[in-house]
C-alpha cells in the first residue's frame, strides 16, 4: 500500500496499436496505411463504400473517412494545426493519404471544393463550381434563373487556373460542416 500523500500517475496507451498506421512530416500527421488501419478494426475495406471529408476551421484542417451507411465511426486520415486551406496544402495531403490510389468520392463545403477544382479563391467572377453564375451580374442575380453548366474545369477558363486534384467522375457531394459536426456531436447519422 502506498502511505498517505503519495502521488501515483498511470498512463495508458491505447494509441500505441495505431500509431504504426500514422506518419509525421513536417505540419501533417496523417495515416500512412489506410488498409491496415481498417484491418486493425476488423473492418473489410471497400474504397467505394467510404468519402473523404475534408473540412478546416480557424485553428485546424483535417481529413477523415466517412462510411456512406454510417455503420462505422469516422477515420481519421490528416491533421495539421499550421497548414492552411489553399491548393497546394491540399494537393499535398491527398498526395500523402495515397487518395489517387483509393479515390474516394470527396465531400466537403463549398469553398474546399471549389479549392479542389483548381478553381480561383476570392471573389472570384464565375464562384460555382456546378455552373456560370456570374457573381458580377447583381442585376441577373433575382431575374435569370438558367445558368449554363460548367462542363469541364480546364485551368485557365472560367477562373479555373489549377488542374483538378479529385475524381470528378467520383463526384464531389457538398454539405454544409456544421451539420456534419452537429450530427457527430449528438451521434447521429447524415442520411
């Protein structure tokens, strides 16, 4: 027994399994092994059955896998408290997490997609990156209703002047974070 006013401290380490699936490189952790991370939990792997989320906040950018029917918990794939959201931030993480191996379909708010298009940040003439609105045109904005589609996003046309780091023919979903981080927060899942 330990006398009266001893002091005792116990650590666990629960991560110690995981962390061989994780590497460190300059600002980024980020996982290094996305199969054997899901073999660690038993989980059958199927790229198709999971998206690619990525989100940032004033004070982190992060990736995570999200399963599409919401039967596991979120993966965590990249963290980085320094990094900002610009290209080519981003084209370094998804070169890191092997995305052109996995290819994912990605999903995220407007402005890390439209970042991931190659499209130009800012106030920018041609923001969307489903169509041409023209962002300019304040007196078409509550008149014209028909836009014509964007078609391909070739950098240098349409204030697109970044080749495209995603799978577009994946898709690219978008959704506002604060539903995602709210239904995370409370446990439920997005349908």
């Amino acid at each position: 027994m330990l006398t009266p006013g001893t002091s005792f401290s116990w650590y666990r380490h629960r991560e110690k399994e995981f962390t061989q699936f994780f590497s460190k490189e300059g600002n980024l952790v980020f996982c290094n092994d996305v199969q054997g991370l899901m073999k660690c939990f038993d989980i059958e792997y199927d790229p198709s059955e999971w998206s690619l989320f990525i989100d940032s906040s004033k004070t982190s950018l992060k990736a995570v896998l999200l399963h599409i029917g919401n039967s596991f918990a979120s993966l965590p794939l990249g963290n980085s408290v320094h990094l900002e959201v610009n290209y080519n931030d981003l084209s370094m993480i998804l070169e890191k997490i092997n995305y052109q191996e996995h290819r994912w379909m990605v999903c995220g708010d407007f402005k890390m997609l439209t970042m991931l298009l190659g499209q130009q940040a800012g106030y920018t003439k041609y923001p969307c990156f489903l169509c041409l609105w023209d962002s300019r045109a304040r007196d078409l904005h509550w008149t014209k209703t028909d836009w014509s589609l964007r078609g391909a996003v070739t950098p240098g046309e349409n204030k697109c002047h970044k080749y495209n780091l995603g799978s577009t023919s994946k898709g690219f979903i978008t959704t506002s974070s604060y539903k995602i981080r709210a239904y995370e927060n409370k446990g439920i899942g997005i349908n």
